[in-house]
C-alpha cells in the first residue's frame, strides 16, 4: 500500500507555515508516498452546518493556509512523492484559475499531481466567495468540463451555464499526460453517481477510531466499494482502471496502532491500495507531527 500524510495546513500547524518544506522533504525521506492538502476558508461562529454531523465547526479550521501555496512549497521540497488536493471546493473557483493554478502544481511537481475535488458543505464558505452553494452540482460538473478542455485542446474554449472560458491560446499544459488523474469526494447518491460518470477515483473516508455506535469504518468501505465499481462499469467505463484513496481521519484520541490498523485493514479488506493520514488533530508541531509520520509508517509496515 502507498501511505501519504496530509501538509501542515490547519490548526495548529498552520501557525509554522516555514516548517512545510521540511515536513515535505523529511516526510519523503522516511518513506512516505504521497502529502495532501485541503481546503477550509473560513470558520463560521455561529454555523448553519457544523462538521462531520456535528452543530460545531473544531477550532482547528480557525486557522487555514491556502492549498495551492502549501503544494507548491512542498513540490519545490520533494523529488518523488505524489501530491494530492482532498479535496478542492471546486465550486469556489473560476475553472481558468482552477485550471491555472493546478497546472502549475504539475509543472512544478513534473507530473506528481493528484486531483482531488469536491463541493464541500459550509454555507458561510459559499456566502464568502459569492457563489449559490445550491448550484454546486452543477458548477462542479462544468468545471470537469472546463478544466478538460483546459488540460487537453489548445485554442481553450468553454461555455456553460455558469462559466466561460473565452476561445484562448493556452500553451502551457500539465506534465501529466494526458491530463492528472481527476478523483470526486462524494456521498450522496448524486454523487456518487457523478464518481461512476466521471471520475478516475473516488476519496472516501474512515474516521479512527469509529465513533461509538457507527458502523465500522473499514468494513463498510470493503462493502460499499465493489458497488462502486459496478456503477462504473454500467457507465460503460473500466472499473479495474477506477481508483481509490482512502483518507484516514484519525480523532485526538487516536493511537499509532489505531491509525496503522485502520491502513492494513483497508489493503486487506477493501483492496484499497492508497491511503493518506490527516494529521490535524494530532500534530502540534512539524516534530510531533514527523514523528507520527515515522511511527505509523514503521508500524502499518511491520503488519
């Protein structure tokens, strides 16, 4: 299995934005296979959806650092590691910034680049960048649109609903050929839907440990998956070439062996063969966080 860990981004680790570098290139260098980043904007006081089902948003997403400086940081910093966006809120942006500001992540990476997006859930975070959330379906989908037609044809042209990219010379292109693998976050059926339609993978998630009275996380991503798979092959796509990457959200309470178990267990139930760590509620600074890194990788290993 390849195991990444996610950037300092938020919390308190977002507080150190000099320790990215170093927390990318030491990460590489005890193993690691890929790094990831988010994307959080703001931190309502009073939200309207709190998260992960909650009435609260966690003082962790107080503090954010912006996704495509932090990738950059860590593509200048590493020679070898994937780097991954779980995920964008795609809906935010423009698909001609989008498009731009992920290219050059590529660029810079040569090649390295993992596209996660999403639609997120904040209410506030929509009434921040002025964009209808009702619409994000919709913007989502013309933005794959857009963004395909960014990363693939050159004069760039693109009209829909809600975007425009005006007929454009556009000669720099991703190194990823012959654009970066696209993966969809999803839940909903709808989504799910668009993840059998369109995406090269799904990004599901496994909160550790399970929190008391749901349903084992890994066990029902091994259930839920090969149904995915069957959505992909009735879209007339392959499922053998559908990816996943799993994202391993371990609590404040988690242990090394908590996350390391959740890592084995998703290989060997699941077939998932790529999973990243979030470190946010764990590492209060770029050691604390390396020294996670080291140890959960010696132990997933070991097993």
């Amino acid at each position: 299995m390849r195991i990444g860990f996610a950037l300092p981004q938020f919390g308190p680790l977002a507080h150190h934005p000099e320790d990215i570098a170093r927390f990318a290139r030491q990460a590489e260098e005890l193993g690691a296979d890929s790094l990831w980043v988010g994307d959080r904007l703001l931190a309502p006081v009073d939200p309207i959806v709190g998260y992960a089902g909650t009435d609260v948003i966690p003082p962790e997403f107080r503090a954010a650092l912006d996704p495509f400086a932090v990738l950059a940081t860590a593509a200048a910093a590493t020679e070898r590691v994937g780097l991954g966006t779980d995920v964008i809120n795609a809906p935010w942006y423009p698909p001609a910034l989008l498009a731009r500001s992920l290219t050059t992540v590529d660029l810079l990476s040569a090649g390295r680049l993992l596209v996660g997006l999403g639609t997120g859930w904040s209410p506030e975070e929509y009434e921040a960048v002025d964009v209808p959330m009702a619409e994000r379906g919709r913007r989502l989908d013309e933005c794959l649109d857009a963004l395909d037609a960014w990363w693939t044809r050159n004069p760039v042209e693109y009209r829909g609903d809600h975007w425009t990219v005006p007929a454009s010379h556009v000669d720099l292109k991703p190194a990823s050929r012959p654009r970066p693998p696209v993966y969809l976050a999803a839940f909903a059926p709808a989504a799910m839907r668009r993840v059998a339609r369109r995406a090269d993978g799904w990004l599901p998630i496994a909160v550790v440990p399970a929190t008391s009275g749901a349903p084992d996380p890994i066990a029902a991503l091994a259930e839920r998956l090969p149904g995915v798979r069957e959505a992909v092959e009735r879209e007339g796509r392959d499922p053998a070439a559908f990816d996943a990457i799993l994202r391993v959200n371990p609590s404040a309470d988690a242990s090394v062996d908590d996350i390391a178990t959740a890592l084995v267990r998703a290989e060997r139930e699941a077939g998932i063969q790529h999973a990243f760590v979030d470190l946010i509620y764990l590492g209060k600074d770029a050691d604390q966080a390396l020294d996670l890194v080291q140890r959960v990788l010696e132990r997933a290993r070991a097993s």
